[in-house]
C-alpha cells in the first residue's frame, strides 16, 4: 500500500485457515463482508477479482462466504481470507481478542492459513494495529515501509512447495510499498527476502508446529502483490502454489510400529512384513496393517516407506 501521502496502494491481509485437501471436496472459502473488508473481501471485493479467479482456477468449485465479526467461521468454512486494508489508505477494524482466538483456535484445529499483512504506513497510526491483529496470534510481527512498485523479493527456500509447486517454480516475485517481518515466531520459516533489506517478506508454517494436529499457514508482508492494480502472472503462480499448499491435507498421525502386530516392537519384522505387503506379498502373521502408514490418504506411496522407518528410528511422522 501506498503511505497515505503517496500513490494509491492497497493493503490486505488475507488469512486462509483449514483447507480441504486437493483429492476432497473443493474449499468453502469465508472472508470478511464488503461492509468489514471494504474492497479487498475476499466475496465480492474489486481489487480481489483476480486472486478470486486464481483461487477457482485451483479449486473450481469454490464457495465464498462473507463474515463479521470473525467468530462466525465455522466447521463448514475450509479457507479464511481477510483484508486488513479496506481501501487503499484505510484499514479494517482490528480483530478484536475474541476474534484472534477464534483464528488461531481454527488453525490449531488443523485448518490451514495465508495471512497477507502489509507497511506501517498505509493508514497512519491504524496501519499498525490492523497488521498486527491478524499476526499476534501466529507471533509473528511486521514493520516498515519499503520503496515504491515495482521492487523484487527473492526465494531463500527453493524447495518450499509454495515456491516449487503445480504451478511452477518461483525464484523472485515483485513487491511493493512492502512491510517486512522483523519477527517470524517459533514456528515460522522463512521462505523469501527483500532485495532492498535482505528481511524477511515471506513465511511458511508447516503442519504441526503451532501446536499437535495445527494446520499449515502462509504469511506475507506484501498485499500490492495480490491485487488487480499490480498482480503480476509470477505473483499469482506463487499464490496458486501457496493455495494448494494450505488446501493439502496435513498427515495424520502414523500407524503403529507394531505393523505385523505380533506384539514386539521395535522389530524389524515389521519392517519385513511391511515391505513384503507393501509390493503385493504375504503378511507372516496374518494379522498386518495397511500400507498407508503415514494415514495421507494415498498409496501406496513410497513416502509410508520413508514414515515407517522414520518412526521406527525414533523420528517424525512424514
């Protein structure tokens, strides 16, 4: 966004929570309403016309359902996206504490999200505080006003699905009037760079670490990057990327190590067995599990190979 002395620049923050995955039914999208989010609600607001449709190129069936206040999301809702910008120089009400809980109690509950905040400048003394309501329950903060459109960010983590995924592979995007990070929590990753600072204008939270079963969340400093006025093609390949990043199902917890369930384990005949009935062969016992280890819904897939012997070592559950 621009600052409010400067060129017009919208400002948005969108957060996506709890995303059904890719193989499920196509997300039911929930926004604030035009009157709460002005023109960057995600329903019906103008200058999100194209995200709207880059969103429904991934999901065509997509549904969108405006709210206010926040606590009207529900269990129907799969995908959260929000304005904190309902103008180009104007911000949105904070979220009120109620509202923040009800947030980050979605994501916790395994929803995912994608929360676009922006500069500090945008609005004056409400920039700050409309930025920082839909950040301070994930802990992360923004600050900062960046040079005008168009600058460019660049990938620090190339192999983050968001910048490598169905929509292709991202190495820069542009940005502009940008916030950046000067906090990115404990769970937070750091996934792109300003060229002008080197700090950080994009964040990934994968499953789990917020909290047991959390979903994933995305989160930008930047929002003029996602709207009509200045969305480019690359930014809206970054954003669908970042789409099917949030919409993809986080693993459930894995099966047992006791796959043959002769009651030893750890053993390696449950390794054995696992790989016997994972190509097609016999179980020893009669009695093994399935072979979707990892409970993601596909296989078989080497990856409940790679889960089984993580577990089995001691590690995660990929």
């Amino acid at each position: 966004m621009a600052m409010a002395s400067g060129a017009m620049r919208l400002m948005a923050v969108c957060s996506v929570a709890a995303l059904a995955g890719t193989a499920a039914a196509d997300p039911n999208v929930v926004g604030f309403n035009s009157v709460r989010g002005g023109v960057t609600n995600i329903v019906s607001g103008q200058e999100f016309d194209q995200l709207r449709a880059a969103l429904i190129a991934v999901h065509p069936s997509t549904t969108f359902r405006g709210v206010s206040p926040l606590t009207d999301i529900n269990s129907a809702d799969d995908i959260v996206i929000l304005a904190s910008g309902s103008g180009s120089v104007t911000a949105i009400t904070p979220l009120s504490a109620a509202e923040q809980t009800a947030l980050l109690n979605f994501v916790l509950a395994g929803g995912s999200a994608i929360i676009c905040v922006d500069n500090d400048t945008f609005n004056g003394a409400a920039s700050d505080a409309a930025n920082e309501s839909l950040l301070d329950p994930f802990g992360l903060d923004v600050t900062g006003t960046g040079l005008p459109w168009s600058r460019t960010a660049s990938v620090t983590a190339p192999a983050s699905p968001v910048m490598n995924g169905p929509y292709g592979v991202i190495a820069t995007h542009s940005v502009g009037w940008s916030g950046w990070f000067n906090t990115v929590g404990p769970a937070g990753s750091v996934i792109a760079r300003l060229n002008d600072n080197s700090q950080p204008n994009l964040v990934e939270v994968p499953c789990g670490t917020l909290g047991p079963g959390s979903g994933r969340v995305v989160l930008f400093s930047d929002t003029t990057m996602l709207i009509d006025t200045y969305v480019t093609a690359n930014n809206l390949a970054l954003l669908k990327n970042a789409y099917v990043f949030v919409s993809t199902p986080c693993p459930s917890a894995c099966d047992s190590i006791d796959f043959n369930a002769d009651g030893l384990f750890p053993d390696t005949a449950d390794i054995d067995d696992f790989l016997s009935v994972f190509s097609g062969g016999p179980c020893s016992t009669g009695t093994c599990g399935d072979t979707d280890f990892n409970n993601d819904g596909l296989f078989p897939d080497t990856l409940d190979i790679d889960s089984l012997l993580s577990v089995f070592s001691g590690g995660a559950c990929l």
